[in-house]
C-alpha cells in the first residue's frame, strides 16, 4: 500500500496542466456553498430556525456546518489550479508570492471592515473571522504548495491535524487539567481569551470559533484541497479521476468517524476529526459535481449556482453588509424601537406562516435577492476578484 501510494504521488507531479480551463462544477460547487451559507446566515427570527440549518451546539454536526470548511477546502483546489497552470505559464514562484501576501492581505482587511461595520468601535474590533482565517489559511497553504511536492504537503497535514489533537488533549489549562473539550476547559479557549481579550465573536465573548489555535486544523482542511486538486489536473480519463476523487473522499470520512471516537467533530473547535471529515464530504461532493456536469453536460440546471459561484466573496460581502444595515437602521424609542429588519419581518413575512417557516421564507428570499445581484454582475461581466 505505501509502495502504491508513493507511485501515486509521483504521477500527481509529474503532470503539467497544459491549457487553462475554468472547472464549471468548481464554479458551482462554490456557488451551492456561498448560496447555503446565505440561507443559514440570514433567518428572519433567529429563535425560530429549522434545526439543520443551525450550527450543532458542540459536538456533532448537522448541514450547516459543511459550509466554512467546504468553502475553505474550495480556495486549497481552486488555487491549485490556477498557480499551476501559471507556473506552467512561465510566472514565477516569487511574482506569484507576491499576489499571495496581497491577496491575503485583501481578504483580511475585508474580514476587519465586515466585523467592524457600521459602528467601527476599535476598542471591541474582532480580529479574526470568517475572511481572516481564509486569508491566513490561504497564505500558508500557498506557500506549502509553491514550495513542496505533494509527499511534503501531505507531511504538513498530518502533522498540523496530529499536532492540533496534541495540543488539545495534553496541554494543561489552569483550573481545569488536560483533555478537556468542554466549552470553558478546552486549550483552543484558554488562549483565545488570553491573547484576544474581548476582541472576540460578538456571541461569545471570551473565545472565537475561528480564534488562533483553531486555525492549525483549518489550514489543513485547504491543504486538503490542494490534494484534490492535484487529482483533478491528473491526465487522466475523467471517469478515473472523479473515481479517485470518490476513494479518497469516502476514506476521508471513514478516518474521520474513527477520529470522532477519541476527539468529537466539533466545527467551533475545528477539530482534527471535523477537518477530516468535512474534506471528505468535500471530495465526494465535488466529485458527483464534476460527473453531472462536466461529464454529463448538466451545467443549464447549475447555471444559477454557477453564477454566485463566479462572484462568491462580492455576495458574502452584499449579504454581511445588508444585514447589519437593517439591523442597524432603527426609528423609535427606547422600548418601542425597532430595527428595519425587525419592521420588514414582522409586517410582511410573519403573517404569512408559523415562526419557523416565516424566518425560513425570510432567508429563501434574502437568499434570492444576492442571486439577483451576482446575476446583474455576470450579465454586466463584473467578476470581483481579490
């Protein structure tokens, strides 16, 4: 099996990608990522939500924790694509270091405006987030990948996920021990309200679900990516390559149920056995993407998801922005104060069915109105790109 393996790796590096060509189903498979994390982001009454379309409270999972890592792990194979076929182009290592640290520099200051919008009280800024950790995972998965084969990248998986799961369960937290994966006791909680402070998630506080310790296991979840998009670019026949991507998602997902047996999927701890899984998912997922349309031809029925996927961080941006613009235009006073939201729900969508099927048709339309707006960006040709 390890003879197999190394073979296998070799045949990964040894297959220049010899024309640039824009992977639809990717395209879609972003767009159903960004469209989903819409939806779950915006419920019109958020006491009143579907459980899937809620995070899992700690352990576990349910659909809507796919959408971080699924984007997440989207960034390590779209970029593996693109910097190899510019390799292969002639553009060198170090111009495309330079596009990397400032592209991640973009996606962090969006990741500061985002959180800091509309109020920009410094003194609570979150610093991390969801576009900062794609941006520091982004930058370190970049450099893996422009400066290691693909023996070495796996290397760096395997340890940033082991060394993750070691420093969860055997460092020590004051007044609470070691092994502790609870909400207070856990290590990735100690340093985050050491080293952040109150510039935490709003929700919490005192710890950040994208916080610093948890970023190790993330950067693996795009290094994942990587590995997928290694297989992609594989010359081989279409069939063979999505069969590979399959195998490999489905022994993911077997891995990282074993792993949940000593460390739980856990999406706000990012833990090793979450990471895991969710590449799985991921792989498999794409998989089945890239058979129906890019094999089959079905790419009419995903035109819509193709077309978000095309503008992904302009409608997560859109979506952010306009949410905290109605929360935060109110009229009124004190108690009798009301939010545009609050005003837009309560009048026209409450009536119209029970609190949680209000608050879903909330977000279906919400949801609904970014379609609209990337559909006006691609049939102007505005294709925002970091």
């Amino acid at each position: 099996m390890a003879r197999s393996a190394q073979c296998y790796a070799q045949n990964m590096t040894q297959i220049p990608e010899s024309k640039s060509q824009r992977l639809i189903s990717l395209d879609a498979f972003r767009g159903a990522t960004i469209a989903l994390m819409v939806l779950v982001n915006d419920a019109g009454d958020g006491r009143h939500v579907y459980g899937p379309l809620q995070h899992s409270a700690w352990h576990g999972w349910t659909i809507t924790d796919v959408v971080f890592p699924s984007f997440l792990w989207i960034v390590g194979v779209a970029m593996t694509l693109s910097m190899a076929t510019r390799l292969a182009a002639g553009v060198t290592r170090g111009q495309l270091v330079k596009q990397v640290f400032r592209r991640a520099a973009i996606l962090f200051a969006l990741g500061l405006f985002l959180y800091g919008y509309p109020h920009f009280e410094l003194s609570t800024q979150r610093i991390l987030g969801v576009l900062q950790r794609i941006a520091i995972c982004y930058l370190i998965a970049a450099l893996i990948y422009l400066y290691s084969g693909v023996r070495a990248q796996i290397v760096w998986i395997v340890s940033l996920l082991t060394g993750y799961w070691l420093l969860m369960t055997l460092m020590p937290v004051p007044g609470f021990g070691v092994g502790h994966l609870d909400v207070d006791g856990n290590f990735a909680h100690y340093v985050d309200r050491i080293v952040l402070g109150q510039h935490n998630y709003r929700s919490t506080r005192t710890w950040d679900p994208e916080g610093i310790i948890s970023t190790l296991p993330a950067i693996a979840t795009a290094l994942l990516g990587v590995m997928a998009g290694h297989i992609i670019r594989l010359r081989r026949e279409l069939a063979e390559r999505t069969a590979w991507l399959f195998v490999a998602g489905n022994a993911l997902i077997a891995i990282g149920l074993i792993c949940d047996i000593w460390l739980p999927i856990n999406k706000k701890l990012w833990t090793s056995s979450f990471a895991l899984f969710m590449a799985g998912l991921d792989f498999v997922m794409l998989g089945m993407f890239i058979w129906l349309i890019d094999h089959l031809g079905y790419q009419r029925y995903v035109k819509p998801l193709f077309i978000m996927g095309m503008n992904a961080i302009a409608v997560y941006m859109a979506s952010e922005i306009l949410a905290e613009t109605l929360d935060w235009i109110h009229w009124g006073t004190g108690e009798s104060a009301v939010s545009l939201h609050g005003w837009l729900y309560n009048t026209v969508f409450a009536p119209l069915g029970s609190p949680v099927n209000a608050s879903l048709l909330w977000a279906l339309v919400y949801t609904l109105l970014m379609y609209a707006i990337a559909y006006v960006m691609y049939r102007k040709k505005w294709f925002w790109k970091v």
